[in-house]
C-alpha cells in the first residue's frame, strides 16, 4: 500500500472516530472543517441497485461527487473509494467526496 493510500484511510478512520464521539451537531460541524481538503478512503456497498454511484460505508453515506458517471455495468457492487473530502451533514450522516475515475476501485459486483 502506498503512503497516499495510507494517509486516506488514516484520515477516514479519524473522521469515523470523530462523529462516532462528538454529540452535538454544531461541534461535529467545526471538527469536520479540518478534514476539508484531505484525502480520504471509504469500503462500501451501492445503496439501491444500479441508481447511483455512491455507497453505504458502515453507517455513513458516501455522496460522490464526480464529473462522470462511476457505477459499473452492474446491479449491485462493492467499491473502495478515494477522494477528497468536501463536507459531512450530520443529520443524515452524509459524507461527501469529490472522486475520479481511477479512484473509484469496484470490488465484488452482480
């Protein structure tokens, strides 16, 4: 694995931490503005067969933001996901992540 791979899954687990410990949405907003910006990995699942590319990792939403459509020629998937963190909405749970084409790895798929 390389250092940037690294560095991406290291900043995702502390987002993970981070919402999983602060209750108070105002506090998880300011926390989550140092992660603007960064790299981070995500391993999930689609959300509803075939409807979009975004995926369900643990219990956040993984929003992708991207300039091409990334879902495979499939039903169902599974995607390791890279990208840059663009902002989180705590009420949802949503996690919104700016990806490219080579960043968007499917996995298992149907």
């Amino acid at each position: 694995m390389n250092q940037q791979k690294s560095i991406a899954i290291d900043n995702a687990n502390a987002f993970k931490r981070l919402v999983s410990q602060v209750d108070e949405p105002s506090r998880i907003a300011e926390a989550c503005n140092k992660f603007v910006g960064q790299p981070m990995l995500f391993f999930g699942g689609c959300i509803q067969p075939a409807s979009t590319a975004d995926i369900l990792s643990d219990d956040l939403f993984i929003r992708i933001v991207s300039e091409s459509d990334l879902r495979p020629a499939s039903i169902a998937w599974d995607a390791w996901v890279e990208g840059e963190f663009l902002g989180y909405c705590h009420p949802n749970r949503v996690v919104f992540l700016s990806v490219t084409n080579q960043d968007y790895q499917v996995g298992d798929s149907q």
